[in-house]
C-alpha cells in the first residue's frame, strides 16, 4: 500500500527590517536622496474612535510617514557639500508624490530627494 504524505500549509511570516549596520541596508542612495520605509498602519496608530483599525483596502493612499533607512552623503552647491538634514532612524512625513518605489526582499523602500521630506516627527 502506499502512503499519502500529508502537507501543512504555514503562513509566511512577514520580513520586518532591523536597522543593525550600514552592511544591512539593501541600497545606498545617491547625492540628496534619502531611503525610507514606510510606515504600516500600526506604527502610524490609524484607528477610529472605538479602537478599530482600519484596513488598507478602505483607503489607498501611499502613507506619507516612514522610517529612514538610509541617507547619500548630500549634494555640491558651490562647491561645497551640503549634507542632508535628516539621519538614519528618524521618522519623517514626506511628500505625498514625491518618492520613487523600490521592492527589496519582499520589503518596500522609497527614495525620497531631502527636499521633499517635510518634517522630522519627535
């Protein structure tokens, strides 16, 4: 007789980004640009008045909050250096089409030129 071999289905479990080194860091971006993660709807706290959060299908907009991953040493005006104002680990609003989508690792990243990042959350 032969056997049936039996499968088990187990849920992937999603990749979570641990800022440990440079080394970790899928991309280095270029001049001014900044590498950021968005923010999931836990982090950024989107729940109603009754504690329910609310599902990314009721509203499609790209979150305008994130994590920067990583910064590019700056741009050259005049022929000098000028470093971007923001610093790996610093939870940033940005704006909200200005960034380009990168997928690395099953983890979305965007790369945002400093001058769109608006503000530095505390």
């Amino acid at each position: 007789m032969a056997k049936k071999k039996s499968r088990v289905l187990r849920r992937a479990k999603k990749p979570t980004v641990k800022l440990v080194s440079k080394s970790a860091v899928p991309v280095t971006p270029l001049g001014d640009r900044v590498l950021v993660r968005p923010l999931s709807e836990e982090e950024l706290g989107v729940r109603t008045a009754s504690g329910i959060i609310i599902p990314e299908t009721v509203d499609r907009e790209k979150p305008e909050q994130g994590k920067v991953v990583a910064v590019g040493e700056g741009r050259y005006d005049d022929g000098k250096l000028v470093k971007p104002s923001v610093k790996v680990g610093d939870r940033v609003v940005f704006s909200r089409y200005g960034f380009d989508e990168v997928k690395m690792g099953g983890v979305e990243y965007y790369i945002i030129k400093s001058e769109n990042v608006l503000a530095i959350v505390k």
